[in-house]
C-alpha cells in the first residue's frame, strides 16, 4: 500500500532503485577526493605539488584521481540532491498537502548536522554548503525542466566568471591580498608544520586549524565558488529528474549517447588542463584561476557521462544485479558520509593513530578501497535488519516530527 500520510518517509517499495544506485556510487567515489583533504594538508588538495611526492606512481594516482574523481562525484550527489527536492515536494503535492514545512525541516537539520560535522570533526563538509543552497533551489521545483537546466547551467557558470575575474585581475592586487593567496596555494615549512601538529595532535588542538578553515569554506569559498555550483546543479538534477533521466526510464540509446558523449569532451577537457597546468609548472598566477576552469567545467561532463553508464547498468538484466550494495550504500548515504570521515579521522588524526602527512597517494588508495569493501558489505547487511542507517534515523526522526520506527518487520 502507497504511503498517504506526508509525516511517514518512502517505503523501501516505493524507492527509486537507480536514484539508490547512483547515491551510493557518488558517495563511494567521493572519498577518492575525500582523503586527500583527511591525510595531508589543506593547499594539497587544490596544488598537488604543494606537498607530498608528486614522481612516480604517486603523479599517477593523482592524474587519474582528477581526471576520473575530482568534482565528478560530488557533481553527481549535488545533482541526486536537486532531484531529492523535486521527488520529496512531489510526493506531497500530489497528495494535496502543502511540502514546504517538510522541506526546510529537513534543510534546518541538515544545515545542523552539517554544521556539527564540519566544526567538530573534519572542514571538508558539504551538508552545510548544500542546506543553504536547497533554502532557494525549493522555490525552482515547478519550473519546467528546460528553464531549470538553462538557469541552473547559468548559475553553475558564475564560480567560473568569478575565478575568472581574479586571473585577469591578478597583477592589480594589493601586495597583502596577492601574498596571503600565494601563501594558501604554497604554504611555506612553517605553516606546514603548524596544520600538521595541529592535526597530529589532540582533539582540542586540531580546533586551531577546524575552525578557521570550516568558516572560510561556510563563508568566502561558499559564495565564490560552493553555492554557485552546488546550487546549479541542483537545479539541474530537477531538470534530469522530471524528464526520467535519474529513473532509468530513458532509452538506452539515449544513455549510451549520454555516456559517450560526457566522457569523451569531459575527460578530453581536463587531460587538456592537466597537460597546461603541468607545463605552467603549476604556477599561482595560471592554475589557480585560469587552469582549475578545465577541470570544473569538465567534471560536469564526466559526471553525466557516469549518470549514462549506471542508467545502463540499472537497465541491464545482466547487470542489475550486481547493483544491490550500491543501492544499500545509497540509501544509507548520510551515515556513510559521516562514516568516512569518522574512519578518516581515527586513521591519520592525532587522536587516532596519527597518520596525517605521512601516507603518500599511493597509500591513500588502499585505504580507500577498505573503507569501499566495508561499506559496500554492511550496509547491505544492516539494511536487512534496519529500515534507515542511524543519520537517516534521526534526520527522517526531526524532520517527520514523529519517531521513525527503526527495525524492518519480519
């Protein structure tokens, strides 16, 4: 029986299997970017040379891990969240019952537990950054998805005039501005030395690095970079949702020309930039600005490119089968997000076992492929027993106003 009462979640019968599917491979595929940000320091992430060994296989684990993983992943679940807004309001709507309470409850505890994450445990999250966006993205979800795709590609297409703006206007920057900007691309040994004891230290004393880092991201980075592409493509995501796209329900000529077409311009692209930004010797006044556009509007691309294969995959017969994990890490996306990092955090944090800025990019990989095989083998086994993961539990428990019944029926 159909769920009629806008205060109970989707039933496991009523989920969308390939929104399932694609939420658990993003989720997975995120921490491949993820652990680079838990295990070395924060310029890392965005200048490779910045830190650590860049020769050998290690050169290689990035280049594949940019190319294949950077802004991909994350462009898939700003995507899937866009569409969660459309299919939550939808739902309600459908039923004569008015869906903005439930959807900024919802927003309001996720902006909570989002905030929680980022100040007490790790800088990189996302929740934040994504609650603020679905504030406005709600207001879009009656558009037709033409509008959406064009506006949310507009706005996508902000961060990269900005990024722009400060390339061309570089050399007309005050002394003060340009030195602190090349100090945050390429840290000196001092500053270097201070995130690491910060991080290689206790709880309290990584707070000294957490919490200026976490409020530039929430504040500056939000809103020259964060808000205009998550936000985009949550607009975007509506779009792909209300023509089938997500749901599997398209043509598979369509997705394999989908898939083609995103992976042969996008990776294309960022090889391209990878190429450039190399032979700039990953300068400051190129790639921070000029050299990182490859990539962002490639990514796009190369996400789209996976939404075709995973359709495909969902579609198949043959394939669909070996889809269950992914769809169990889906459906359990938020405490496997949380989860990863609480795993990250214990392995390389000081109050863990200490490991930060001492495990290569090679390395990071095995450990990424540990926590994949552990989420991919409880999730589903949980599922069995449990009808949410305990952060769906307790976001679903806030935002129904009504305690979610936790164990599946027999």
């Amino acid at each position: 029986m159909v769920n009629t009462n806008i205060n109970v979640p989707v039933a496991p019968s009523e989920r969308i299997i390939s929104l399932d599917v694609l939420r658990g491979f993003a989720i997975l595929g995120i921490l491949i970017m993820n652990i680079q940000s838990f295990s070395m320091i924060e310029a890392a992430y965005i200048n490779p040379t910045a830190y650590g060994s860049l020769l050998g296989l290690n050169k290689w684990v990035w280049i594949l891990s940019h190319i294949f993983a950077d802004k991909k992943f994350l462009s898939i679940f700003s995507i899937l969240f866009g569409a969660g807004i459309v299919l939550l309001a939808s739902k309600a709507e459908s039923k004569g019952l008015p869906s903005a309470g439930l959807h900024y409850r919802r927003t309001f505890w996720l902006l909570i537990i989002g905030m929680m994450h980022a100040y007490l445990l790790w800088y990189g999250d996302i929740l934040v950054a994504y609650s603020i966006c679905a504030i406005l993205a709600y207001l879009f979800r009656k558009i037709i998805p033409k509008k959406l795709l064009i506006i949310g590609i507009l706005v996508f297409s902000i961060s990269s005039l900005i990024y722009f703006f400060f390339g061309w206007s570089m050399p007309y920057w005050p002394a003060e501005s340009l030195q602190g900007t090349t100090n945050f691309w390429n840290p000196g040994v001092e500053k270097i030395s201070a995130e690491i004891s910060a991080y290689r230290g206790g709880w309290l004393l990584q707070m000294s690095h957490r919490i200026p880092t976490s409020i530039a991201h929430q504040t500056f980075i939000f809103f020259i970079l964060t808000g205009w592409r998550a936000g985009g493509l949550m607009l975007v995501g509506m779009a792909l949702y209300k023509w089938g796209v997500l749901s599997a329900k398209c043509s598979k000529r369509f997705y394999y020309i989908l898939m083609s077409t995103g992976f042969v311009i996008g990776i294309s692209m960022i090889a391209y930039g990878v190429d450039r930004n190399f032979t700039e010797n990953w300068s400051l006044k190129y790639s921070m600005f000029l050299g990182w556009q490859f990539n962002h509007w490639g990514s796009l691309f190369v996400a789209l490119g996976y939404i075709g294969l995973i359709m495909l995959i969902c579609k198949s017969e043959v394939l669909k089968k070996f889809t269950h994990p992914f769809a169990a890490v889906g459906r359990m996306a938020l405490t496997n997000y949380l989860m990863q990092t609480i795993i990250c955090i214990t392995i390389f944090y000081g109050h863990g076992f200490g490991l930060f800025g001492k495990v290569g990019r090679t390395q990071q990989i095995l450990f990424v492929f540990g926590v994949w095989i552990f989420q991919l083998i409880v999730s589903p086994i949980w599922l069995r027993y449990f009808r949410f993961g305990p952060a769906e539990w307790l976001w679903r428990t806030l935002s129904y106003l009504k305690i979610q019944p936790m164990r599946n029926k027999k």
